[in-house]
C-alpha cells in the first residue's frame, strides 16, 4: 500500500486528496497512477468501487495543470485537452464531481454533457474550450456531428466502462469517437470484464498499454454479507415491506428490479405503505433521477428502486443493503448490483430474492461465476400472503455446491473475465430447473430435524419470527453461535 503523499502528484492536488480523508491508494491507484503519470497508456481491468475514477483522474489533473514554458497551458476556445467517455449520465456526473473535487486547487475548466436535457448550456461550455470534458456517447456524437466539438488537439483519451457501453449499444458510437482522435495521444481504457469486441477496441486504442487489474468481477463480493431468501413472486412485495419495517439497520437502501415499470411498482408499493422510495431507470427524466438520487444521499429517500442500467456506476456513500427483488439473468449484473453497497472500505450487507421460477438457474449461474454459495437465510412468506416455512442452510447441497461439481479448471464462467462474458441465460425450457437438484428436493426426516434445531433461537424459542430473519440477514441469525459469514464460507467449503 502506498501512500499518496509518496506519488509525484504536485502539491495542490495532494492536499484535495487529504481533504477527501484518502491517505493509501487503492490497489488499481497504486498500479495506474504511476505509468499514467509516466505517459504510458493504461488497459485497466477494474469496476466501479475500486477507485478507478481517480486512478484517471489524478494523473490528468497533474498533466493538464503543469505548466509549459514557465506558463499555465490554456485551452483555446472550442478545444479540449481531455476527454473522458463514460457510459450513463450519474456516472459522468459523477466523475465531474470528482475532478471538481481533486483539482479543487487547480484552475482547470472542466464540464460535463450528456443527453436528456438542453444542450444550449454545453455548447456555451465548449465554446469557452475546455481542459477536461466529460461526455455520454450519444449527445457527444451529436455535438461532434453539430461542428461543436473539436478533438484535434486532444492529449488524453479516457474510454471509461467499456463493457457497459457494448452492453448498452454505446459501441459504434464509440468506434465513431475514436476514429476523430488525434494519432498522438495518451488513452487510458478501463473495463471490468474483456468480451470479445472489447478487447478489440482495447488493441485499437492503446498503444503498448501497461496492463492493470483488481478485483476481477468473481471476487469483488468478498466484503460483502450475501444472503438469499426463496419466496414466490408474488410475495416479494410484502416481504421487502415487513423487512423494512422489521429493521432499522436499513436505512439506505437499493432495490433492484429487471423492469423500470417493475421499479415503479415497488416504488409506489413502498411509498404506499409509507417508506420513503424513489425510482430510478432510463425512462426518468435527468432531473427526476438527480432529484431521486439526491433525496437518497440525503436521506430523505430511504429506498433507492432501480434497474441495472440507471444503477451502474451510483457512487454513494453508506449503502447499507442491496436487495436484489429479482435476480438477474447477467450474473455479472449481481456482482454489480450488490457492489452498490460495501464500496470503498466499507462493508455491506445484500439480500437476494429468488422465487421458484427461472431466478433459481439465475442463481446458481451467480453462484458459479463468484464460486461463493450464497447463504440461504429463511423460505419466508410473510403477512397477507400466507404461512413461513422456515428452512434454513440444511436446505443447501452439501456436495453438489456448483463450484464444487466443475472445479475451476473445467469451470470456464469463473474464469471467463478478462475475456468472455457469460452468454444470456437460457431460458427455463432450456435449462431445466429440476438441474438444479438438491436445492428443490425436500429435506429427509433427519435434515426436517436438523432445520429445526438450526433454527432455534437462542432461548429455544423457534425462529419463525420475523425478526430472527432480520437478524439472521445481519450475520446475528437464530443460530448465532455460528461464525461470521466469512468462516461459513470457510466451512461450507470445507465440507465439500
Ligand atoms: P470509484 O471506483 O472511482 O467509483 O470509487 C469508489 C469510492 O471509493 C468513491 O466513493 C471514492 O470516493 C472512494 N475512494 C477512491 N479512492 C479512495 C482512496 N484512495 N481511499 C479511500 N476512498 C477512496
């Protein structure tokens, strides 16, 4: 670990630094930063959560500030020397924010455009000539195709989320950006997983890149306290409300959903019954998501209900629980997902819920990809909806955990980043559920006992309260002498 006092980052913006309370780099800064601040072209294979943003920043904001010839360096009207690509709005504005914050000290233009909203303001913007723009693809392209934009005395190319921007069908506009670089320039890439095409405009862009990677997406969970409940569909609603209701320790939550009208439906449930929410999905408008992601910072929104495109890249301090309300078919969307919480040091606590339907190949498919079984926490059906059958871990293959049936040599989804990304899922015609095995089977009479010894509370007392469910999400379970999540993933492990 080092410090950042000890990198060459001139005084200025080692004083920023200190004013955020950073004092050691992160492990994609400690690697980045110093060939970034060398020149070299950077190929990072890294997430948002890692502190990727000032993995590029800082060296950019240390480039552009140094003087040439004893004099500042000025932009002239209608250029930029840096230009950062990202794929979602909250996330260039995020990264916006984040120069604002680093080169407090600095005198460096910067702005930030994206669609959705005027582009009047922007082009003002681009007109004075920037040190630093920060662009979504799609109004970049446009403002490039209006004679706005020009790229030609540009120094650093900044292709942020690559594989998200494929995901998104952001990659020909992309292709179409990069063709207008100038020849000589510093890129410096960043992607959490290398699919194919990616990799290709990685080799397209950079030039003898040092390569840099953390946390590949499989382990990136480790921080995290998992847990998954099986509920039918229908009860998902209910349960997410009384859970709710049940436990403080929530106090800022993401819920995540497949569909934005999904969203907006749990989002109005939760409000009807009186818990603060906000959607938030592609389907906003700028200032209803900005408006819902503000009222979640300050937490005037105690639940964040989103959908996985408008959810990459939140950056937001103290999430405590991520809730993914139906699981997605991507695994890697899960590990995005539950990223949300756990970020920086923190840790972080997500919940799964998966019914008895498709989401239980979505599940295991998860489980693959982050060789991790998920910690089964209670089959609840709560309030209205009916009677809870308590079944705890017993429920769980004991042999035929997923990672354990493919080991990882002949378990190419767990090694698939860099390189592959996991085809959709099949559908459940095409994957049979019944694959799954013990999961579905029903507990033998002695493993009925054994759940309801498990399950016993402290003081005997059964655990079919609701809050023995709570507690048990929060690592204090009904069976609360077992040891921390951490050592059960040891243990299970073991008993493999
Ligand atoms: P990012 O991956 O860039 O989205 O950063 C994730 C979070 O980590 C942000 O909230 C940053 O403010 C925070 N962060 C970035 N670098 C550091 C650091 N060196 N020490 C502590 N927190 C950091």
């Amino acid at each position: 670990m080092i410090r950042f006092s000890e990198l060459p980052l001139r005084a200025e913006i080692l004083a920023a630094i200190a004013s955020q309370n950073y004092e050691t780099a992160t492990p994609i800064q400690e690697q980045a930063i110093p060939p970034a601040l060398a020149g070299r072209d950077i190929l990072g294979i890294a997430q948002t959560g890692t502190g990727k943003t000032a993995a590029f920043t800082l060296p950019i904001l240390e480039r552009l500030s140094a003087p040439r010839d004893g004099k500042p360096v000025v932009g002239r009207p209608g250029e930029i020397r840096a230009l950062i690509l990202t794929p979602t709005r909250e996330l260039a504005i995020q990264i916006n924010d984040s120069i604002a914050a680093y080169g407090a000290g600095l005198r460096l233009r910067h702005a930030v455009i994206f669609g959705g909203v005027g582009q009047k303001p922007q082009v003002d913007a681009l007109l004075r000539g920037l040190d630093i723009l920060v662009a979504t693809p799609g109004r970049l392209i446009d403002l490039m195709n209006q004679g706005h934009v020009r790229l030609d005395r540009l120094e650093v190319f900044v292709l942020d989320e690559a594989d998200r921007m494929l995901d998104m069908g952001f990659i020909h506009d992309v292709k179409r950006v990069v063709a207008k670089l100038p020849k000589q320039r510093q890129s410096l890439f960043f992607s959490a997983t290398m699919p194919n095409e990616v990799a290709d405009l990685a080799g397209r862009l950079l030039r003898e890149p040092v390569r840099v990677e953390v946390t590949p997406v499989a382990t990136t969970a480790e921080k995290i306290e998992q847990s998954v409940v099986f509920v039918p569909a229908a009860g998902k609603r209910q349960l997410l409300i009384d859970m709710l209701r049940a436990d403080p320790s929530m106090h800022r939550i993401i819920v995540f959903t497949r569909t934005k009208h999904g969203a907006n439906k749990v989002a109005q449930y939760l409000e009807k019954a009186a818990i603060p929410a906000a959607a938030i999905h592609g389907n906003k408008s700028q200032n209803a998501r900005q408006a819902a992601l503000e009222g979640f910072r300050a937490g005037s929104v105690r639940v964040l209900v989103a959908t996985d495109i408008a959810a990459r890249g939140i950056d937001i301090d103290g999430v405590s629980h991520v809730v993914n309300f139906e699981l997605p078919n991507i695994p890697e969307s899960y590990v995005h997902r539950i990223g949300r919480t756990a970020r920086a040091s923190a840790s972080g606590v997500a919940i799964a819920f998966c019914d008895d339907g498709e989401e239980r190949v979505y599940l295991r498919d998860i489980e693959k990809l982050t060789r991790t079984p998920i910690k089964v926490i209670e089959r609840a059906l709560l309030g209205s909806t009916g009677a809870m059958e308590v079944e705890i871990e017993a429920s769980r293959p004991r042999q035929a955990a997923p990672a354990a049936k493919n080991p990882p040599s002949k378990n190419p989804p767990a090694k698939s980043p860099p390189g592959t990304r996991n085809p959709r899922r099949p559908t459940k015609a095409s994957t049979p559920v019944a694959a799954e095995g013990d999961r579905r089977r029903p507990p033998s009479p002695k493993e009925a006992e054994q759940q309801r010894s498990r399950v016993k509370a402290p003081g005997g007392r059964p655990a079919s309260a609701f809050g023995d469910l709570v507690a048990a999400i929060n690592g204090a379970g009904p069976d609360h002498h077992r040891p921390p999540s951490h050592s059960n993933r040891t243990r299970r492990s073991s008993d493999r």
